[in-house]
C-alpha cells in the first residue's frame, strides 16, 4: 500500500495559534473550554448520536504544521537527551497523527465543546471515539524512562522566580493587552532553566540565556537557585514586522507597538 487519503472530519477552535500558547499536559479543573466543529453535509449529525452520554472522547487529529521528522526526538521534559521517537510523543512523525482524550462537555449540532486540550486553532480532526474507562485505563503500566524523568523531577529542587521592575512593567504592558505566557515560562524555568532546545532555552553567553515565548522573548540569568528575569523582548526585528507581507506575525501590531513604547532597539 504506497499511501493512504484521509480527509478532515473537521477543526478545532481555540484561539489559540501558537503550540507555546498550548499546555503539554492539559489540566481539566482549569475550566477552559473549546470547540470542535465538524464538517457539514456528510451525515455527522447521525454520526454523534449517543454520544452525548460519555464523559470523556478521544480525538485523532494531525499535526498539520509539521512537515518533516527525526527518528529520536528531545523530549521538553528533563535533561537534554534525545529518545527513540516511538517513546515520545513527539509532534514531529512519519505520519503526523496524533491522539488526545479529552472531556465532553457539551454537543449542539455539529459543535462538540470539550474541556482543555493541546491542539492549536485549526487542527484538522480524523476522527472521534467515546473514551471507555474499563478498556482505555491502565493506571498499573509501565513508564518506561518517562517513570525515572519524573523521578528526578519530582525530586530536584525548585528555582525561585525573581523579576525585575522593567520585566515586571514589561509583562503587565503585555498583560494588558491580552498578552499572556508568564504562567507557562515560569512554571518551566523554575523546574529547569537550563540550555535546552525543546523548551527553546539558549545560552547567549556566561550566564546570559534566552527563551523564545511564541513571538516573545524572555532574556534571564542565574544567581545561585533563583532566575532572575532582567527583560521581555519581542521575536522579530522593527524592519521584519513593518515590510509588506510580514502582516500575519503573530502579535505584529503589540510587537511595533513594544518598540515604541519601551525603545528597543535590534
């Protein structure tokens, strides 16, 4: 079988366009919800029947973003090792299919609202299955090395978080305008803030690093156990984000406007 077609069912809606705007591991009590919206005129209103009844569903999906892939893959989670890409769950496969269970909330038509997921605004859905604890669960299994990261985790002390007055004004300027990665950066810098490729941290030179935010940049150093954040940047330089066909930048106009308002200069 040289290859095989499929065709979307339908698309998810989140609002979210960025994978760095997405949680690795989704938290149900956060109260997030989303949609999936399917295809009219193939008969899925019949498709969803009884399924109103289940608490949670699986859905496939493909990384539609993703175009090439690698036979090991870095995990974001733990020291910068590389891992046999069939014991990650890397976004980068052979074929870029991926799975995620997540809670149903709702349906009305062709609309399912679900809880929080992982997936960005426009991720095409291959299919939907009810999530059926007796079958799908098994809390006893194996880890594998995942079991021994999260050991050492679990286990290394955390940094604390120091921010300095421009980075405080900086992140409430973006707050502001509905601007938000703090909580998420945060989180991962005070479990590892060392140099790692997967969570986009790079040294920039002694004690000096930098980690890419989506569009956004977060410029640190170390002292003893806590990061200190000395800045916020934007991604992209002032000539990048005012030249014609460069309008779609994530957070262009918040970008230009940054500049302006803090006198970066790149």
């Amino acid at each position: 079988m040289a290859s095989l077609e499929l065709e979307p069912i339908g698309f998810v809606r989140t609002g979210k366009d960025l994978k760095f705007q997405t949680p690795h591991q989704p938290d149900a009590s956060s109260g997030e919800s989303n949609e999936i919206v399917l295809n009219p005129g193939n008969q899925f209103e019949l498709a969803l029947e009884d399924l109103a009844g289940f608490d949670r569903i699986w859905l496939v999906w493909w990384f539609h973003k993703n175009k090439t892939w690698r036979p090991r893959a870095m995990p974001p989670r733990g020291p910068a090792k590389r891992r046999g890409l069939f014991a990650t769950r890397s976004p980068h496969r052979p074929n870029p299919i991926g799975l995620t269970c997540v809670p149903l909330l709702s349906i009305e038509g062709l609309t399912l609202k679900v809880g929080p997921l992982d997936l960005i605004d426009g991720t095409p859905i291959l299919d939907i299955k009810p999530y059926i604890s007796t079958i799908d669960a098994y809390p006893d299994a194996g880890l594998g090395w995942i079991s021994e990261m999260e050991q050492e985790i679990a286990n290394a002390p955390r940094f604390d978080i120091e921010v300095t007055e421009l980075a405080t004004m900086q992140l409430e300027w973006l707050s502001q305008r509905g601007i938000e990665f703090k909580e998420k950066a945060f989180e991962s810098l005070s479990i590892d803030p060392r140099p790692h490729r997967t969570r986009r941290i790079l040294k920039l030179a002694e004690n000096s690093f930098r980690m890419a935010c989506g569009p956004w940049r977060i410029y640190f150093h170390l002292e003893a156990d806590s990061v200190i954040v000395d800045r916020i940047d934007k991604g992209y330089a002032d000539e990048t984000l005012v030249k014609p066909g460069y309008e779609k930048i994530t957070d262009r106009e918040a970008q230009i406007d940054f500049s302006l308002a803090f006198l970066q200069k790149d």
